[in-house]
C-alpha cells in the first residue's frame, strides 16, 4: 500500500512542472493536460490529483467542463489498447467514444475501455472545479447548486468567475446570493487590503453563519516561540508571558518544536534510557531495587549523563532559561494588520447581535420546554393541586396516551388524520384508566395520602411492565404529521421547530380548557365545592363520589393528549411517563399546589431554568437537571407554598 | 426499671435465634465448607437479602415509626456502595497493575503506579486522572469512615433544609424523591469522576487478603452481613423500646402536638433521617461487594418506592415486619425472575413470569395497601389475639396514624 | 404583681381579614383567666400566637418576669419556656399507653441525645403515678390511651400538661362534650392548678365559666372587648350586644 502512495507521489513530483508550465489558453489545453498525467487521471486520489483538476478547470480549454463532468460521472474512460482518454456514452454493446477534444472517436466494445471510477473525495474536487461553468448555466438549479458548492468550500479561483456571472444573472434571488457570495469570497480572497475591508465593512452585523465562517479564519492565529523579538512584519495579535498566557510546559513544547531548545526528558524515555543502561543490577551506580522512586531515577540519570552514556535532557534552571530568552507570541495567520483589525471589529459586532439572538432563541426553548412541563403537569394540577391525589401512575398515563398514539397510526397511515384521531382516543383511554383507578383504588385512600401514593406507584410498576412487555423495550415511533416538520427559521440563531410551537399552541389551549372548565361550568364549580368542604357539597345535594370520579377522569385524560403531543419529538418507550413524573410534580409544587397560574409559574420556572443552566454547560444536560433539582429544594425552602401560595388559615399547617 | 430491655421485647431474643440458625444452615450448607446443597451464588443472594433486610430496617424506623416517608434511603445506601466500591476498585487494581509492572526492567514508582491505576480505571471514560473525591480511595479506613460520612453528611443538608421548612407528607416524599434523582444524574454524567453510566465493577474481589476462592469470600460477607443485620436490629430495637421511641412515635401521629410538648421536632426527625442514612449506607457497604457492580441505575427513585413497599407489605411500624417484607419479596423477585417458575401456557399465549412478575408485584402491592394496611405482620398480630382497639374510624398507629396530612386539610 | 405574660398591641392579618386587631392582654403568675367570645372573635388564633404557631403581623409578647419576647422561639422553645396548651379536641397519643404518653411530658431534657439515653428513675416512676393519680387516671396506667373515653383523655391531656410543669396554662374549651361529673372534676383541677401557676381557659360554656369563678376577658373582633368578674362583663351593654346577642 505503501509503495503505491511512493510511486503516486513520484508521478505526481514529474507531472508538477508540466501543470505549472501550462498556462491558461489554447484549444485542446484540456486534452493534453489529461494525456500528460494520465497515470494521476487513472487512479486519481484526494491527495493527489488536485493539481491536475486545478490545472483543467485553468486551462480556459471549453471542453474542460464537458471533461470534468464526464469524469465526475463515471463517463470517462481510458482506451486499454494506448491509455487515451474518452468521453464515454453507453450504447447497446459498448460505448460511443468522443476524444476529450471534443471530436467524435467511433465507437469501442466494452471490455476495450476500462471506465474510471473516481471516488467520492475526488468527486468533491471535481464538483468544485466544475463550480466556475455552472455558474452561467442555463439552468438556474444548476446555478443555485453551484452557489451552494462555493458556498461550501470558497476558493480564490471562484471570485473572478463568481463577479463575472452576476451581471448576466437574471433571476433576482439568484442573482442576491451571488452578491453576497461574491462579497464573502472578497473578504477572504480579495485582491488589496481595501477592497477586503470594506467587502468587511458591508456585512454590518449580519448574523449568518457563513459570514462568521468567512471572518474566523481571518483572526485566527497561531502561538510561535521567536529566537528574538518577533520580525517586524508579522500581524501580532499579542505578546505571551509563560506562566500567565501560556503554560510553561506548552511555551517550552513551542520551543522544542522549532528546534531553538532540546527535548525534554519523558519519564517512558527516562525508564527505557535507565532499562538500557542497567549493568549488573545497578545503574549509574543505583541499585535496581532503588530505582522505585523518581527522585532516584533522576539521580541514576545524571550520573549516566555525566558518564556520557546518555544525552544530556534539559532540566528545571535551563528550561527557565529558555522561555526568558524566547519571546512567544501569538501570530495573525491573515498578514494585513488592517483587514484583521476590521475582521475583529465586525466579529466584535456580531458578537453582540447574536448574543442578543441567543437570548431571544434560548427564550424560545425554554418557553417550548415550560410547554412541555406545563402540558405534562396540568392533568397533576387537577389530580394533584385541585383533588389533593397523589397519583404516581400520572407519568404512566402519558405514556400511555403516547403509546394510544402508536396504535392508532399501525393503523391509520396517514399522519395528519391518525394525530387527529389519536388525540380524543387517548383522552377516551386514559380518561377510562383514570376513572378506573379512582373507583378501584384511590376512593379507598382518600383519607390516607401516602398509602395512596404507594398503592399509585403500584399501579406505575404494573402499567410500565405491561407496557414493555406488550410493546417491548424498544422505543416506538409516533411521527408527526409532515407539516409539523422542520422548523420557523428567524435567522441563523433563532429557529424553533414546529412541533415545538404546536405544543405550546396545545398548552395553551389546556390553560384556556382548564380555566373554562374550572370556573365557567358547573362540573367546575361542584368541583371547587367538594374539594372545599366534601360534607357541605354532598348536602346541597352535589354527589362527591361522582365528582372525584369525573375529576380524576378529566385529570387523567389530559394527560394521555399529553402523552401524544409529547410522543410526537420523545421516543415511546415504556419508560416516558417516569422521565417526566417527577418534573410534573416538581412543577405543580414549586407553582404552588392548587393554582393553574401558579402551576404555569411553576413551568416557566423551571423551564426556563433548565435552559439557562444548560446554556452555561451545554455539552451536560443531565448536570443542567441535576442542578435544577438542586435549586429547586433550596427554593422551597424560601417559599414552601410554591410561588404563588395560598395564604392564611386556608392553607392549614 | 422493672423488666429488662430484651424481657421486654421478646421479639429481639426470638428474631436473634431465627438469624443465627438461618446463619447456621447456610454456613453448613456452602461450598466453603458445608455440604454445597446451597451454591456460592445462592450465598450471594441471600447475603445480599440480608443486607436488604438492614435497610429496610432503617426505612422502618423512618417511616413507619417516625412517619417520614423517605424516597431516598436507597440513594444513601447506594451512595455507601460507592463509597466502598472506590475502594476496592482502587486496591484491586492496584494488584493488578502492579503485577503487570513488576514485568517492566524498573521497579515502579509510586507515580506510576498511581497513573497505572487511573489508566485503567478511567480509561472507559475517557480520562487518566483521578478525580479528587477518589483522594481517599487507597486507605480501607479512610474510605470506611467515608463510606458512612457521606451519605450521612448528605441526608444532614437535605434533612436540615426539608424540616427546617417544615416540608411534610406526600411533599416531603417527592422532595426526596427529586433528591434521588439528582444524585443519579449527576453520577449518570461522564466526569462526575466515578465512571458515569459504567458503574464501579469488579468489587467481588476483595483485595489485600491473597486469593481465597469466592464461595469463602460470599461466606465471609453473609457472615458480615448477617452481624450488621443482628446489631442494627438490636440497635434500632433498643431506640424504639425507650423515650425517644414513644417521641418518635408520638411525632408520627401529631407532630403539632410534639411541639407544644416542647420537643424539637425538626431536630429528632433529623436526628432519625441521618441515623437511617448511615444505617443504609452501612448496608450498602455490604451489600455491594456481593452484588459485584455498582451503576448510578442503583439510586434510581424507583429502588427507593420498592425499598418502601417491601416495609408496607411486611407491615409498617413493627421492625420485624421489614424484615420479613424485604426478604420475602426479594426471595419472591429473585425467584420468579430467576426463570424457576413455571410459565403458565394460556392456550392463545404463555403467561412469562419473567415477563409478568413485575405485574403481579405492582397489583399485590396495591392490594395490600387497600386490603392489608398492617402487611404481613398484621398477620403476627392476629395469631397472638392481639387487636387494636376500636377507634371508630380515628386514626391510630403506623398505618392510619401516619395520614396526618396536614397540607391537605384546607 | 407583675405579669407573666404581657401581650400588647398584637396584629395579624389573613388574606386582608383581621383575625387580631391591636390586642393587648396580661396575666399574673397565679392567675385563673377566663376568654370568651363569639366564634371568629381570635380565641384560638390568640393561643396560636402565644404558642408560636402563628407569628404576628405587628405587637410583642413578653413572658417571664425578666421578659423574654416568645415571637423569636419556636413552639417547642415556647413549651420548653413554660407555656402549656391544651387543645380543645384530646390530643394524646393513642398509641401508647397512659404511662408513656405522661412520661413523654415529664420534665426533662428535651434533645434527642439526652431522650435517647434518657433512663427511668424510681422518681420518675412516682411522679408519673402522682399524676395518674391528680387526673383520676390511676389505674389505667398501661392501658393503651386510644381506649380511654373522651373525658378520661381530657384529663390524661391536662395530666400531660401538669407533667410539663408549665407557668402558664393554656386550655381551650376543657368541658366540651364532659358529663356533668367529670365538668366538676375538670373545675376543680383547673382551680387547683391555678394556684400556682396562671390558667388562661377558652371557653364557651358561660355556666362552666361561672363555675370558675374568676376574672373573664371578652374578645369581640380580635379585641378586647371588656374585662373584669363574669357579673360584671355580662352587664356591659356592649359584650350583650356581641355576644349574648338579642
């Protein structure tokens, strides 16, 4: 394998004057560039044929397009017979041979050609040449693609191509993101300083990544030790001291590099040195068994050094000695001071949009993920903060609604209409589990709130395994309808996805639903009155028992629609509910029991919390809800009726 | 003082004997030395029960005496795990690495040595530094006292948060509960610098005592195991037979009460949720080196609720009864999960108990809290004639005394 | 005689309703005080704040004769002061037994340390069984206190108090559901007690009141409405409009 990179790169060393001779002109360029590195051509690899390409797309030659785009295609073949080039078309028992100058060349059985089959890396080099052609092509699918190639990967050779395709340019999108192009390739490759900057200057504090894509490798920089003060010339951005900018040992690694210091000693080259140098059990005059220490180690070293069996290694004084007689710096890669200063300036200003973009964005993910709390706690802001139930099942609730979802499009395959159906039947299922556990369960227990909470964890046990045991451990998908896919775009900063403003659309719907139903019916109000004084309500003829029943119903059953809309962007797996269950009831307490509003606090709270946590540590959500966790129990300590609390005697003890 | 503290309970002297003679067969019955009618892993199992048993004790005391509904006992006692899992992770490879040394042409340094270990500890996650809670690690003792100053310590700072607040009930519980399910998350996370999701593993063997085989070591432990068991049983029955028993009690079935006796109720409940912690850590330090791996899955909320449900099924308030609770149903689990029951063909499918005994775990459960409230000591009672009187539907003891739930009285 | 509690100018609010407006009150070291008033008047809510349930918006409670301010303790260091309460419903602890339930009131250390290595002495024993005795409860000494009749709990409640050794009493509504008998028994231990200490009784009964025979405070409003004998507030025009109502 090795070899044959060896001769490649021989051949490759032979062909280079030839390339760099030939300039840009003439008919037929083309053509003889191909004949002359036809053994680059006919096992052409990433690292290798990029000269030859450049040297096509260069050659101003017209059939080097046709040649390129053959050659991407798979449509260029070498004649096995002489190893001439030919534009390949498929006939019936062949091909249909055209010379890369363009002249037609007959025809050729199959097994006369062999067809060169580039691979995708060089494909890519191809793709790019190719760029500056497409650029006027007809097409303007085939413009937009070549837009989008620069875009990818900018060249120097594309700006001029690129400037002289935007007058002709007709269509006005287009012919936008060219100019923008254009300007991000003259920031980069422009020819004077000034042109440069202001190409710079132009984009203002524009919020594209492709902008900041193009500035960053302007400001890069590189640290680079110096035997002296740094030349005159080089766009500095700063000075470093060693031990304040730079650690010791990395400044020293700097030096080593650059050949101005020898090598440190590394303890494996240390014990390796001392292993060779071991002499009748004792090295440097260090017993073996002594040498379980570095200290000794090092004494053994020096007496070795001192013998000059061994090369001297720097030690702590000349290594100080160094780094006071270097200076390190940190070097501009971009020369112009001008254009790196500008560079910073417009970074420097983006900076601070996007800043104020990410604030706008992560308010917008926290709002989607208070939604979600919201949507998964309120169905515990009925069972929980109106009834006073503890149901632990509540998690297992929403994931059976989740799974209802599932069902439904087995069935229905359509996704718009199964979401439509699987919303009221996962009220309907859950509504009936719910009402199910309140008559078999929960009515027992009324007077005994952790006996109902453990008999509720019961039932969370038995519902979580026969959901795994039904549908198995694998998560199941619930796909969201097409239209709820992708997402609201603002800018590069700002997006959110679709289905996360459904959600929050659903959430709010759930508030409206919770308010009508609470205060505007008359469930709602005999509610309110058996949860008040259960003996006054049943007196005035009101029947608690089927109030309960039909609270823990409607409780339960927003939590199975819950189930779906949070099915639709988290996996179904039989574990859903429990990711959620202790969010919801930290949500319904740190809100405050027994209050929609204070419940929607809660939410907020929390959402938002956990989103400006995993900011400052992004790559660890787990951490981010780990510390969520933690403040939320120091909160309660400040308000431990939640944030909006009810106050007085009314709250009890 | 008119009886003696064990004439007084004579539960003690009996469970004692009950302990002794199940020690008795099991040491007869090992491989280690007895007549190998039960296997080494059979050993594990019931050393590992009886640990289980221990820390059921300690969510006895909490819960069904003091009426703290804790949903953290089995973060403290897997926090204990950990605590000793350091250890003997950290010594046994120590073995380990040094032996693969000893074949390098210099004796090793100390420094060496100590990235030897790193290397191969955390390696799996990608790192070869120790973190600095394992600055402990090599020192048995040190790692010992840890093992119970931590989870100790831990449930000190919650406990004095929650109680200051005067967090009770069904609130307390889920505070707990979140409790549990930070600590997990946290150690779920790569560079909490115990190993993330990969756990501690490898603590089957202990180090420093050559190469027994492992049917002595299981024998060791569950000889360990079942002294714990003794002595925290005594322990606790010593603490709940006095004064503080009767207060604890007392503070169970009105708290408000208590107060205007002039007890500190923050304090005692502190006082009870720190001595529980350590008590379960204690049983995770025993429990874990027979269980041969620990994972932050271990301190997930839901060992806790089974922690509790095996006190409720075993009936609340009686030390006994968590005794029997926790080794029945994990004798039970170990069983029907074990795959040694026979599976029910039901024509159209076969009932798994494998599958199913979560089911059967999760409906039992419910059907003691609705049918059984006093668990199978409730059954204790009833052979012995002994009834509680008729309250008329007022609360009283363990079960309905527990209920006072004064946040839902509006 | 100076006062043992002195309560003055003591406010609180729930949700904008004045439950106590500008309250003042004292009381002597050995006194028997009777409060009375309609319902919502701020009885139980004035023994909330003397207990340290409830904290105060406004006003300062000083107890002891080097006045101690009781807003800075909690209800156990309230008790552990000397402020005893009785509740109106029984509240013993039905669990446990006669014995256990006096023991857990004796004086002593009150921290968990000291209660946990805590042992029984003979004269502890003695004392428990005085109190047994004071409370008419003598021979039910190892009876579970669940199974005592109400009346019977009254009293082991009021052997509880006795047992903690208050200055200051606290008893609200005493006779509530007591036959005749055991109101008469209940008359004469609240007398009893009050000569050594102060008895202040929440009470509704106005013939238990007369009974009492002692200083009566009517609260109306969360104030003090009047003060003085039984004869004497029951003629104030006032306190008849208020309370005794037509």
């Amino acid at each position: 394998m090795r070899h044959i990179i060896h001769a490649f790169l021989a051949v490759l060393l032979l062909a280079l004057p030839q390339i760099a001779a030939s300039p840009a002109r003439a008919e037929g360029e083309a053509a003889a560039i191909l004949t002359q590195n036809r053994d680059l051509v006919a096992k052409a690899s990433r690292q290798t044929i990029g000269p030859v390409i450049d040297a096509l797309a260069a050659s101003g030659d017209p059939t080097a397009a046709q040649i390129l785009t053959a050659w991407e295609a798979r449509r260029l073949g070498q004649r096995k017979s002489d190893g001439a080039f030919f534009l390949l078309a498929p006939t019936a028992d062949g091909y249909a041979l055209t010379a890369p100058d363009g002249t037609a060349a007959g025809t050729a059985p199959k097994a006369d050609i062999t067809e060169l089959k580039p691979n995708a890396g060089v494909r890519g080099l191809i793709a790019t040449a190719l760029v500056q052609f497409t650029l006027s092509d007809p097409d303007p699918a085939a413009r937009a693609a070549a837009l989008t190639s620069i875009a990818r990967d900018p060249a120097a050779a594309h700006l001029e191509p690129l400037r002289a395709s935007i007058d002709g340019e007709t269509d006005p999108a287009l012919k936008a993101q060219k100019q923008r192009l254009e300007r991000l390739l003259a920031l980069q490759y422009g020819a004077s300083a000034a042109e440069r900057i202001a190409a710079i200057e132009s984009f203002g504090a524009d919020l594209g990544l492709d902008i900041r894509g193009a500035l960053n490798p302007l400001v890069a920089t590189k640290r680079i030790a110096y035997a002296a003060n740094p030349p005159a010339g080089a766009n500095l951005a700063r000075t470093l001291t060693p031990g304040t900018d730079i650690p010791r040992t990395e400044a020293y690694d700097l030096l080593v590099a650059a050949n101005l210091a020898p090598a440190r000693l590394t303890p494996e080259e240390q014990t390796a040195a001392l292993a060779a140098n071991l002499v009748n059990g004792s090295v440097g005059g260090v017993a073996l068994a002594d040498l379980n220490s570095q200290p000794a180690r090092d004494r053994a070293y020096t007496a070795l050094e001192t013998a000059g069996t061994v090369p001297p290694a720097a030690t702590d004084p000349e290594v100080e000695a160094a780094l006071q007689a270097h200076t390190f710096a940190e070097v501009y890669a971009e020369p112009d001071a001008e254009v790196t200063a500008a560079a910073q300036a417009a970074l420097k200003r983006i900076g601070l949009t996007v800043g104020a973009m990410q604030v706008a964005d992560l308010s917008l993910d926290a709002l989607s993920l208070a939604s979600i709390y919201f949507l998964a706690a309120i169905g515990l802001a009925i069972t929980f903060g109106v009834m006073r139930v503890i149901n632990m099942a509540h998690g297992e609730f929403i994931m059976l609604g989740a799974y209802t979802g599932y069902v439904v499009q087995l069935f229905i395959t359509n996704y718009t209409l199964s979401i439509i159906v699987a919303l009221p039947l996962a009220f309907a299922v859950t509504f009936a589990a719910g009402v199910a556990m309140e008559r078999l369960v929960i009515r027992h227990l009324y007077k005994r709130p952790l006996e109902t909470l453990l008999a509720t964890f019961g039932i969370s046990i038995a519902l979580q395994q026969i959901a795994k045991n039904i549908f198995g451990t694998q998560a199941r998908p619930l796909t969201a309808p097409a239209w709820l896919d992708g997402a609201w775009v603002l800018n590069d900063v700002v997006s959110i996805s679709y289905i996360r403003i459904a959600i929050f659309v659903l959430a709010l719907l759930f508030l409206g639903f919770f308010l009508w139903l609470m205060k505007r019916t008359r469930l709602g109000l005999e509610v309110r009155a058996v949860t008040q004084n259960p003996a006054m309500a049943a007196s005035m003829g009101i029947n608690p028992d089927r109030i309960n029943m039909l609270t823990f119903g409607i409780g339960s059953g927003i939590a199975g629609i819950a189930g779906v809309a949070i099915g639709l962007f988290a996996k179904v797996t039989s574990e859903l509910g429990s990711d959620y269950i202790v969010q919801s009831f930290m949500t319904v307490v740190v809100g405050g029991v027994g209050n929609i509003w204070g419940t929607l606090a809660g939410a907020l709270l929390i959402g938002t919390l956990q989103k400006g946590i995993e900011w400052f540590n992004p790559s660890n959500t787990l951490a981010a809800q780990t510390y969520m966790i933690i403040f939320i129990i120091i909160f309660i300590q400040f308000r431990p009726r939640g944030i909006i609390a009810l106050k007085g005697r009314a709250a009890g003890d | 003082m008119t009886k003696g503290f064990l004439a007084k309970n004579p539960s003690i002297l009996i469970f004692l004997a009950a302990l002794a003679a199940f020690t008795l067969l099991v040491t007869l019955g090992s491989e280690a030395l007895g007549l190998s009618f039960i296997s080494t892993s059979m050993v594990k199992t019931l050393g590992k029960i009886l640990c289980l048993c221990l820390v059921a004790l300690a969510m006895d005391l909490v819960w069904g005496y003091a009426g703290i509904l804790s949903l953290g006992h089995m973060a403290f006692f897997a926090v204990g795990g950990y605590m000793i899992g350091m250890w003997l992770m950290y010594a046994r490879t120590e073995e380990i690495v040094i032996a693969a040394l000893a074949q390098s042409p210099l004796p090793a340094t100390p420094e060496e040595i100590r990235q030897g270990i790193a290397t191969q500890i955390f390696g799996v996650v990608g790192a070869s530094d120790f973190p600095p809670i394992w600055a402990f690690a090599h020192s048995l003792p040190l790692q010992l006292i840890l093992a119970l100053a931590v989870p100790g310590l831990l449930a000190l700072v919650f406990g004095w948060l929650a109680f200051r607040s005067r967090v009770t009930g069904v609130y307390l519980s889920i505070l707990t509960q979140a409790m549990t399910l930070a600590l997990s998350l946290y150690l779920f996370q790569n560079d909490s610098g115990l190993r993330g999701n990969n756990g501690l593993s490898g603590l089957q063997n202990i180090p420093g005592i050559g190469e027994p085989s492992q049917a002595a070591v299981s024998l060791w432990l569950f000889w360990a195991s079942a002294l714990a068991l003794a002595c925290g049983y005594v322990l606790l029955a010593w603490l709940v037979s006095g004064k503080l028993g009767s207060v604890i009690r007392a503070i169970r079935d009105d708290e408000q009460r208590v107060r205007f006796l002039g007890y500190s109720v923050e304090s005692y409940k502190l006082f009870l949720f720190t001595l529980t912690a350590i008590l379960a850590a204690l049983a995770g330090v025993l429990y874990y080196p027979q269980a041969g791996i620990i994972n932050p899955a271990e301190l997930a909320p839901i060992a806790s609720i089974y922690l509790a449900v095996w006190v409720a099924i075993g009936g609340r308030g009686r030390l006994y009864g968590a005794v029997i609770g926790a080794a029945l149903v994990t004798l039970l689990s170990s069983w029907f999960t074990g795959g040694r029951v026979p599976d029910i063909p039901l024509g159209f499918a076969t009932l798994k108990w494998v599958d199913w005994w979560l089911v059967l775990l999760g409906f039992g459960f419910v059907a003691v809290t609705l049918f059984a409230p006093q668990g199978v000591g409730g059954l204790v009672d009833k052979l012995q004639g002994l009834r509680n009187p008729d309250r008329k539907g007022a609360p009283l003891g363990p079960d309905d005394g527990s209920l006072q739930e004064k946040e839902a009285v509006e | 005689m100076s006062a043992l509690l002195e309560v003055s100018g003591v406010s609180v609010t729930f949700d904008g309703f004045r439950a106590i407006n500008n309250l003042s009150f004292s009381i002597g070291a050995a006194e028997l005080r009777a409060i009375i008033g309609p319902n919502g008047a701020g009885k139980t809510t004035f023994m909330d704040i003397v207990t340290g349930k409830t904290r105060p918006d406004t006003g300062t409670v000083r107890f002891g004769e080097r006045p101690i301010s009781l807003l800075a303790l909690s209800e156990a260091q309230i008790a552990r002061a000397g402020v005893g309460r009785k509740f109106q419903r029984p509240t013993v602890f039905e669990d446990q037994s006669v014995a256990d339930n006096l023991t857990m009131a004796l004086k002593a250390a009150r921290g968990p340390f000291k209660v946990l290595f805590w042992k029984e002495t003979a004269a502890d024993r003695a004392r428990v069984a005085a109190l047994a005795a004071e409370v008419g409860l003598a021979d039910q000494l190892t009876r579970k206190s669940g199974e005592l009749s109400h009346g019977q709990k009254q009293w082991l409640e009021i052997g509880m108090l006795l047992a903690q050794e208050p200055r200051l009493l606290l008893v609200d509504e005493p006779a509530a559901g007591m036959t005749l008998a055991e109101r008469e028994h209940t008359t004469a231990l609240l007398v009893e007690m009050a000569k050594t200490r102060a008895v202040v009784v929440v009470e509704h009964d106005m013939e238990f009141v007369r009974r009492l025979n002692c200083k009566v405070t009517v609260l109306h409003e969360g104030a003090v409405l009047a003060e003085g004998s039984l004869d004497h507030v029951t003629k104030n025009p006032q306190v008849i409009e208020v309370y005794l109502g037509r």
